[in-house]
C-alpha cells in the first residue's frame, strides 16, 4: 500500500509491454461501463416505477439526480485522498463489489425511501470508481497519450448507457423494473475479482520519469493548487454544465418519448442504445485523439475541441424537442449524442498535467465533485421541478418543454466557460510542480 519515492526502472515497470497497458484500460473502460449501466439503469426504468411506486417527476429527479451525486461527490473525496496514497486497483476492485450489489438490491424496494436509500448505496460505492482509475490511466500512459487514452477510458460512459438503455428497456417489458435491477447487478461483483486478480497497480511517474516526493498532500493543498489556476476554474465550471445537459438528457429523454411519443420501452432502449450508447463512445474516444493530435501545437485546442461540440450540438438539441414526429427527434439526437462527451477526456487530462504526482485522484475528485453536484446533483432535479411546474400549461408535454428550455442553454453557457479557459490553459499546464 505504499508508494515508491522514486521511479523505478523499466525492468519493474508491470506495464512494461503495449498489451498489458492496454489490457488494464480495456478492464477499467468495462468497469466503468459497469458503473454506467447501474446508474443509467434506472432512467429506462423510471416510468414504471413511477405508476408502481406512485412517484412525482420531482422525486424521480431527487433519484437520479440531487441524492445520488450529493452522496457520490462527498463519498468521492476521502476515497480519491486514500487512493492518492494507497492501493488504487484495490479501491476501486471494492467499490465496484459495494455499488453492484447495491443495484441488486433496489430491485427489492417497497417504497420511495427504500429505493432512495439504495441508490444513495449506488452513489457510494461508485464514488470510488473514476478517480483511482484515471489516476491509474495517468501512470500507465504518456502526456501526450493521455487524453486519448483517458477519452477511450470514458467510452464507458457510452458502453454503459447502451446497456442500461437496452437491458433495461427489454427486460423491463418482458420481466418488470425489479428483475431489471437483479439482472443488471450481479456482473460488477465478478468484474471485481477478474481486475483485483489480473490488473497491477501502477507505478508512480514511471511514464513521465518523474520522481514521487516523500510527502502526500493534503486534500486542502490540492484543492488550493487548483483554485489558484484559472483554467481549472473555468474548465470545471464549463465540465459542469455540460454535464448539466447531458444528465438532464440521459437520464429524461426516456421519460419525454415515451410521455410525448408513446414509444414502447423495448423499442425505445434499443434506439437509445445505438444513439445516445454507440454515438457517444465514438464521440468521447475521437475527441480525445483530435485533442491530443491539435493539441500538440496548440494547448488551447484542448478547450476548443469542447467548445466546437458545443456549437454544433445547441440546434440540433433545440430540434430535438420541438419537432412533432418520434423518429425526427431520434434522428435530430444522433449528433448530439456523438458529441455530448468531447469535453471529458481532454479536461482530466489537462487537469492531471497541472498538478503533482500524488495529486491526480485527488484532482479528479473534485473536478468531479463540482462536474456532479452541478451537472448531475442539479440538472435532473431541475429538469423534474420544472416539469411539474409546467404541467398545468402543457399538460404531458410538460417534460418536453422543461427539457427544452433546460438543456441548449446549459450546453451555451459551457461553451462559454471552455472559451474563457482557453486563455490560461497554456500557462497554467507549464507551472505544474512535481
């Protein structure tokens, strides 16, 4: 569980060889797909709980938004701290076990808070999922690897909701929501023993040949480290409005088909899944490597990149709730869908460039911390409050409209904070200490 305080030579390197380096990223992609199905499981699912348990859209926001991320960015904190100084496969091997089987266990709720309390088990135990892993990502691959590799390590996103989306859409119609959760949960705690037994913890710096101090920073020096660089600031703020949209997206757009269009949920996860699971994944993996080939001559492009996705994105989001006929608005998603993720692999990677060694889980946790409690913690939960505040003038087209409203101005005012960190970010990435 300790750390060298020096790197070590490439003779002890266990990612010495190109195959092992990227069969612990194919492994940490798979769990964090993992995580993915299990949080994004409950999206697909939510319009059958909702007539089973008798919810509002207000508490269906509460579920996936505001009680998960409040629960997964504190978790996320000490366990990024611990895994800064310690055994990050182990960590992250056992938070895969604890949300897995907390999935299972949703499937067993009788009420509202039972399902809630569930979830926020979810929350927890997934909070020790990405931050050890990009840590881990950092030591296995190069600088100027990293975005990529991290952009591929975030596919998982998309993989996730793929199968979220269509486990969860057929085995709802065929079996129920609670079989769904059975099903979907079991798998993670078997992934937990193939990564403890087959994936090595990195070394520390190896890949940059640079030397560990002795010393493990505190939380509160990391987290001054970070304010005290503009481009952090601007970066995290513009990641969290991103995420604003694309949460309020992911975990509604079920919701709003099949509310305006009466789409099945078979049919409607299988359109999801290629949409929102296919697209996404080439989306978020392409970006990377766009960012880290444009970002050689220019750091900036690492900002512009998302600045670019989100241009393109705000019509088509605008189209896709205001047209009228089911498989217009599939269609007017696809772009999107591509694009609703090109910001993430170059915003940890620059942000694991400007700090030290034994600072990157920490740094991630809370890039996540404030990405989750704004993106995930509120852009759901808004969503469903404005929902129901809609519904005396629209009716069921009450979702529509809040999503509407909602989502292309939180992906504007991201495009606006990545321009704004354009400006610093070279800077800020030359004054990283040691």
């Amino acid at each position: 569980m300790t750390d060298s305080n020096s790197a070590a030579p490439s003779a002890t390197n266990p990612y010495g060889s190109t195959k092992t380096a990227y069969y612990a990223l194919g492994i940490l992609t798979l769990v964090y797909s993992i995580n993915f199905i299990d949080r994004q499981l409950l999206s697909i699912l939510q319009e059958a709980i909702k007539a089973d348990l008798m919810l509002s859209d207000a508490q269906l926001g509460l579920l996936t938004g505001f009680a998960f991320a409040l629960f997964y960015t504190f978790a996320g904190l000490p366990i990024a701290s611990l895994a800064d100084r310690g055994n990050r496969r182990n960590i992250v091997a056992i938070s895969l076990t604890i949300w897995s089987g907390m999935t299972a266990i949703s499937g067993l709720a009788q009420n509202y808070w039972q399902l809630l309390l569930a979830r926020v088990g979810v929350g927890i135990g997934e909070a020790g999922g990405s931050p050890p892993s990009h840590s881990m990502i950092s030591d296995i691959f190069p600088p100027e690897k990293r975005a990529s590799a991290i952009g591929f390590y975030s596919t998982g996103i998309s993989i996730g909701i793929l199968f979220g989306f269509l486990f969860g859409g057929w085995l709802n119609e065929f079996f129920g929501w609670r079989v769904a959760f059975f099903v979907v949960g079991v798998p993670g705690v078997i992934l937990a023993l193939v990564l403890y037994l087959t994936v090595p913890e990195p070394i520390r710096g190896l890949t940059e040949n640079r030397v560990t101090s002795g010393d493990n920073p505190s939380m509160l020096t990391v987290f001054k480290l970070l304010v005290s660089r503009p481009s952090f600031i601007f970066m995290a703020l513009g990641a969290a409005m991103n995420a604003f949209a694309g949460y309020s997206t992911a975990n509604w757009v079920a919701s709003f088909m099949i509310r305006t269009h009466q789409m099945p949920t078979g049919e409607l996860g299988t359109w999801l899944a290629l949409i929102i699971g296919v697209g996404g994944a080439i989306g978020v993996f392409g970006s990377g490597v766009i960012a880290d080939k444009l970002g050689k001559n220019d750091k900036r492009w690492y900002m512009w990149v998302a600045v670019c996705a989100c241009v393109i994105s705000i019509p088509l989001q605008i189209s896709t709730f205001w047209v009228d006929d089911a498989y217009t608005a599939l269609m007017c998603m696809v772009i999107p869908s591509v694009l609703s993720n090109a910001y993430l692999g170059a915003t940890i990677a620059c942000v694991h460039g400007m700090v030290g060694l034994k600072m990157r889980a920490v740094s991630s946790a809370l890039l996540f911390f404030i990405l989750n409690i704004i993106g995930l913690g509120m852009g759901p939960t808004t969503v469903g409050l404005v929902s129901d505040m809609l519904v005396d003038q629209h009716g069921t087209d009450s979702l529509r409209y809040a999503m509407m409203y909602i989502v292309p101005t939180a992906m504007f005012i991201s495009g606006v904070f990545y321009v704004i960190a354009s400006r610093f970010i070279r800077e800020d990435l030359s004054k990283a200490p040691d």
